[in-house]
C-alpha cells in the first residue's frame, strides 16, 4: 500500500501535481529511447542503414565527397576484420590487463570466435555498402532520391536485417510465461522429485528464459539429506526422461556459489552444439598450465582438456565411442594441438588398422606403428625411454633455497630438450588381446611415467574395464582425462563417474535427418562438468593438412633415440616397405606383418621364440628403480599374473576344447577372468601340453589336435 506524506501546515493545496513523468511527449520519447537501447542488437541493421544514409548525404553534399567513399571503402573492411580479431579474444593472461579487468576498466574478451558464415554475411554486407556509399558521390544521388533509395531501403536492407532477425528475434524481456512456469514445475515436482523420482524432494524454482531461443534455466533446491550436487549430476540421464528431451540438451551442474544443496538446470530445445566452430590449433593449449580447450559444452563454456600438470606429470587419458563417433577427429585435433605446442609434445601414435583412424597423421607423428605387432614395439620403445628418464630425474641436479646442491628431480615440466611423450594407441582392446603382456608394460606406464613425463593415451569402444583390460590399468587411467563419446550398447556410465551413459546419447539431431551427432559426448578433466560436450569440427583433409605440416612438433634427443633401438629410429624406413607391399621385422616382435608364421610347417609358432627370450617388466624392475618402488609395482603386476587352478583353469580349458581355437582376450571376456590370469593359465598348460601355442595371441586346443 502506497503512502504519501501529510501536506505542511499552511501550505497551498489548490496547485494540481504535474502528471507523472512530465509530459506525453517527453514520456513516449523516453520510452522509445528505452525500447530502442534495450533491443539496439536487434535493430542493428535499421541504425546501420540509418548511419549508411546520414554519411551518403554528408558526402554528396561534401566538395570533395569521392575522399569520404575511399575512407568508408578502407573503414569498412577494418572494422570487420577488428571485429573478428575482437571475437576471437581470450581472457587476459596478463597479470596488468587481469588487474584493469577486475576493476572494470577493460572490456571482458568474448572468447567466441566468429563462424565462417557470420563472416561471409558480414563480409557481403561491408562489399555492399562500400559500394553504395561510393556510388552516391560518383552520382551525385542521395540516399533517398533514386536509383539510391531503392538500392539501399529496398535491396540492401532487407538482404542484411532478414538473417540477423531470423537469428535474433526479438522475444519479452521477462521470463517464461506463468502458465509454463506452472507447467514446468507441476512436471518437476510429478517425475521428478516424486518418491520414485530422480531427486525426491527436490524443487524447481527461478524458472528463467536464456537468450537462445527455446533455452531456459532454473535452480534446482536439494533435499539436503537425501542428495547433494553430484547426485543430481549424475541423475541426469533421468532428469532428460522426465523433461521429454534428449540427455544430450540438458546440463546439470553445481551452482554458482558452490553450496553442495544446490544445482543449476540447464534446457536446449534446439541444441547450440548442432554448429561448432573449427579448431583454433594455435591458441588452443595454454603451456603454462598445460590445459587445451578440446571444444564447447552445450552452455557454451569451453571444455576443458589437461595435457599435464605443471610439477606433477603427465595426465593419462581414456577415450571411448563407439564406430562413428567422433573418435577420430578428437585425435586428430589432439594430434595437431600437440604438434602446435612450441616443441613442449613429442606425439606417438599406434593403429592396429595400420593408419586406417589416423590418416595423413601418419607421417606426420614423431613415431608411428602401423599393425598390433609395431604398437608391441612401440609400447616397449617407451618402456626403455622410461627407464631412461627415471635414472635421468634420479642423478640430476638442483640448487635449493639455501644454495646446497640436491639430487633427485621429482617434478616434471616439459621443455623442447625433455618433450611431454604422448602415446595414442588406437584400438587398445585389439593390442593387448594379441600380446597380452602389452598390458603389462602399460601399466607400468601409466603407474610411473607420471613423473617422467610418459602420457598414455588408449581409445577403445566402450568405457569399461573390459576393454581396458585390467583394473590396474584403468585406475590411472580414468584419474585423468576421460573422453567418452556416443556407444551402441549400455556401457555403465557409472564406471567411471559419467553424468548418464554415453549410449543414451542420440545418433542424429532431433528433426533433422541425416544430420549425425559425431563428436558429441562427455569429458571428465580439470572440471566435472555434466553439460556434454562437442569437439572441434574437423576441417577439410585438404585444408587440415596445413596443420599437420606446419608446427614445431617436439622430438626426442639422441640419449632417447639410443635407448629406444630401431624400433623408433627406423620406423619410416618400415613404414616404407610396408606400402610397397613388403613384409618388415619388427624389431624385438618375431612375427610377420600378416600375422602368421612364415614357415608353418618346420618353424615354431610365430612369435614362441621372442616371447621366450623377453624379459618381463616386472623382472627387470628391481636393478632400474628404488627397491620400494621395484616391491610395489611387482606386487601390482603379479597379482593379476598368477595362473588360475582348479575350476578357473579347467572353465579356460573347456572353453577353448569348445571354440578349437581363440584368443586370450576374447576368453577372458567371456568368462570373466583377467585377461592377464587367462594368458598365464595357458602358458603353464601350452607347457604340460594341456593347449596349444599357436602364436599371436592364440590359443588352440590340445584334445582336438590329439584327436585329429
């Protein structure tokens, strides 16, 4: 209830009040001035044609008004390209312009680089009014006396505010309308945070519109004793279900003031990831921090990528997805942010498909092997160049605060001398299950190459401990980042503590056939965001070759080179031979590039010999580290090493008795044993002549061969 002060006493109360807000004229002038400022984006191109035919008419009017077209001719095209070069401006680093910012006296930078279409329609509409604005002097014709008038009002400005209207149209200022309101939260409050719902107790509250169109946002207020942040993040597949829209248009994360009884709900009708920008290879990885943006997230936000942490190590990585899922052009952009990153990544890649994932890349990387037996010996390459910088770090030098000379250098920051070594291995699931003792030297890979720089990078199918192959190697691994595209099958999420499982994701964008969802998926790294994400769209292979011959990509020094053998320095010569259809010796792998023996009727079985002759990683531990650390990674590899007994061993046994022959891995897939118990198993047998070695990873029956 409104209330005015009494009236002093004596005072003349005849006088009737001015109306509110002065006069009509003033008010709807006021208005107007409101209502423009308020939609200025939206009504852009009208001030611009108005700012385009005010300079016309200054010009024609001018003496010399040919001077002022050639100044709007030079102005235009710097204004668009100041634009773009201000578009694309990332936060300041600089600790003066971080000051300036925080207290407001600099613009914050956008960080949305402008699209290739928004710069082509800017581009033709600057052309255009050059052209008309130089076409006014020339003769002698305003802006609204013809042929002018009709070009610039009738052709120019429909042509120019018809795409910026459709992309910016102008909507109500407030929030959704009280019965959607209504209708949003009686829907929450039913499936929701109803006793079987997601999120019981729960409310949805501050129901707000976002500036994209059909997007809105509201606060999700916890029942404090039953969830907190991450139980709603991780109900998000759920919370899509409830909301009738695909887990790939909602995002669910902690709010703004980090209470833990609280989350931010975020709702994309119209998914903004539909359209992603290129990747900006050459500002894409900050090499102070080591963090590279991978792509955006369906807020907008960058997603965040670790390459390493400065003094700690390399963080490892796990990518998954399913075929066609966007696995391939999220190494690719890796491949290049590394190549682009000063000297700091020496890039090593491994395909079992012989380069079918990695394309051009293939020779491009500082190493790389083509087949499961090169990504044996690639694998064992960087075992030897991990030895090598372990007694490296342990003998090196340092002066601390009070000048006395230390030995021992425990933390790691990469340099053009001692490069970051990423080792990509595609189709891990395909390397360990022909060498089964690769998951060996892996993990001690991932256990100790931490400190040393070694970053192990593994793609596979589905995010599980399947296909990684042992639980030892996937706790490293998903401690990192964890890349987890759109799956064919269920994959238990929850594994490793995604949001939703990455098979709820859709294949094609809603109302859009034809229109695949590759790159779309989740990223668990420096932040554990429950918004998806989409990595960078990949650029033509003609104009994407660009980024892989130019760079300064790091390499390994002639210390590395020594210890890492043939292997490495020879590769291209292998590479070489391989296209001109020969069959090459991999170094330390006795096997041929087809697989099989070259000789099956005299010779052992390919591969007997040099698995025979190989020292095992955890038999050689104890002369090349310290005794703790040599005690406790043989007590991790030998747990999963020992070779099952009794009805282990004889469910192995009858498995294969019923195949004939198989692999080691696929065994343990069905049977659910370890992957590296299973081998052990039928080596004692192959040894008591229980199985057959048939090399590469194989394995046949003994009573079948008998029998025959």
């Amino acid at each position: 209830m409104s209330k005015t002060n009494p009236a002093l006493p004596g005072a003349d109360t005849s006088t009737v009040a001015p109306a509110a807000g002065g006069p009509l004229t003033v008010r709807l002038a006021r208005g107007a001035y409101r209502r423009a400022w308020r939609h200025r984006r939206h009504l852009a191109p009208l001030y611009s044609a108005a700012a385009l035919a005010a300079y016309g008419q200054a010009i024609v009017l001018a003496p010399h008004g040919g001077v002022g077209a050639l100044a709007a001719d030079l102005a235009l095209p710097a204004g668009v390209a100041g634009l773009r070069a201000w578009r694309k401006k990332k936060p300041y680093t600089n600790r003066v312009a971080r000051f300036l910012h925080t207290h407001r006296t600099l613009p914050t930078p956008p960080d949305r680089p402008m699209r290739r279409g928004e710069l082509l329609r800017a581009s033709a509409a600057t052309v255009a009014a050059g052209a008309l604005v130089t076409a006014m002097p020339l003769m002698g014709t305003g802006p609204f006396e013809a042929p002018i008038a009709g070009w610039l009002w009738f052709a120019w400005l429909p042509a120019t505010a018809v795409p910026w209207w459709w992309r910016r149209r102008i909507r109500a200022d407030h929030g959704p309308a009280e019965a959607d309101v209504t209708l949003q939260a009686a829907r929450w409050a039913a499936k929701v945070a109803s006793s079987r719902g997601a999120l019981p107790g729960s409310v949805l509250a501050g129901v707000r519109e976002l500036e994209v169109e059909g997007a809105w946002a509201a606060d999700i207020i916890l029942d404090a004793e039953r969830h907190t942040t991450t139980d709603a993040r991780m109900m998000t597949g759920r919370i899509a279900g409830a909301l009738g829209v695909p887990v790939a248009s909602v995002a669910v994360d902690a709010p703004a003031d980090g209470t833990n009884d609280k989350a931010t709900l975020l709702v994309y009708e119209t998914n903004p990831l539909i359209e992603v920008p290129h990747c900006p290879v050459e500002t894409a990885l900050d090499t102070t921090t080591g963090i590279a943006v991978l792509g955006p997230h369906i807020d907008g936000s960058p997603a965040l990528y670790q390459m390493w942490r400065p003094g700690w190590g390399a963080v490892h990585d796990h990518i998954s997805g399913a075929t066609g899922s966007g696995k391939s052009g999220v190494v690719t952009s890796l491949f290049a942010i590394e190549r682009w990153a000063d000297g700091l990544i020496c890039s090593w890649g491994g395909d079992p498909q012989f380069g079918k994932s990695f394309g051009y890349w293939c020779d491009y990387l500082d190493y790389f092997a083509p087949g499961v037996d090169e990504c044996y010996a690639m694998l064992m390459a960087a075992d030897a160049e991990l030895d090598r910088r372990s007694k490296a770090s342990a003998f090196s030098t340092w002066t601390d605060a009070d000048g006395d000379l230390m030995y021992g250098e425990t933390d790691f920051v990469p340099t053009p001398e001692e490069p970051l070594l990423v080792i990509t291995i595609d189709e891990w699931q395909d390397v360990w299950g022909a060498y089964p003792e690769a998951i060996d030297i892996a993990v001690r890979i991932a256990i100790l190459g931490r400190k040393c720089g070694i970053k192990l990078r593994l793609i596979t199918h589905l995010p599980t401990l399947d296909s990684v192959g042992s639980p030892k190697l996937r706790q490293p691994l998903t401690s990192g980042n964890i890349i987890a595209l759109r799956t064919t099958e269920r994959s238990a999420g929850h594994v490793i503590n995604l949001p939703a499982d990455p098979n709820d994701l859709p294949t094609t964008w809603p109302g859009m056939p034809g229109s695949t969802t590759t790159g779309i998926g989740f990223i668990k790294s420096v932040e554990a965001r429950a918004a998806v994400f989409r990595g960078w769209r990949p650029e033509k292979k003609e104009v994407a070759t660009r980024w892989a011959k130019g760079g300064r990509p790091g390499t390994l020094g002639e210390a590395s080179r020594a210890v890492c053998g043939s292997a490495y320095t020879e590769w291209r010569e292998r590479l070489a031979a391989r296209r001109r259809g020969e069959q090459p010796a991999v170094p330390g792998v006795d096997i041929p590039f087809d697989g099989a023996s070259e000789n099956a009727d005299t010779a052992q079985p390919a591969g007997a010999a040099s698995r025979a002759g190989m020292v095992k990683p955890a038999d050689r531990i104890p002369a090349q580290t310290t005794s703790a650390s040599a005690a406790e990674f043989a007590g991790l590899v030998s747990a999963n090493n020992a070779p099952a007994r009794g009805e282990k061993k004889r469910a192995i046994l009858a498995y294969l008795d019923e195949r004939g022959e198989c692999t080691s891995g696929v065994i343990a897939a069905h049977l659910g044993i370890s992957p590296s118990t299973v081998s052990q198993t039928l080596r004692k047998a192959a040894e008591k002549g229980e199985a057959l070695d048939l090399g590469h990873g194989k394995w046949g029956s003994a009573r079948i061969a008998a029998a025959s």
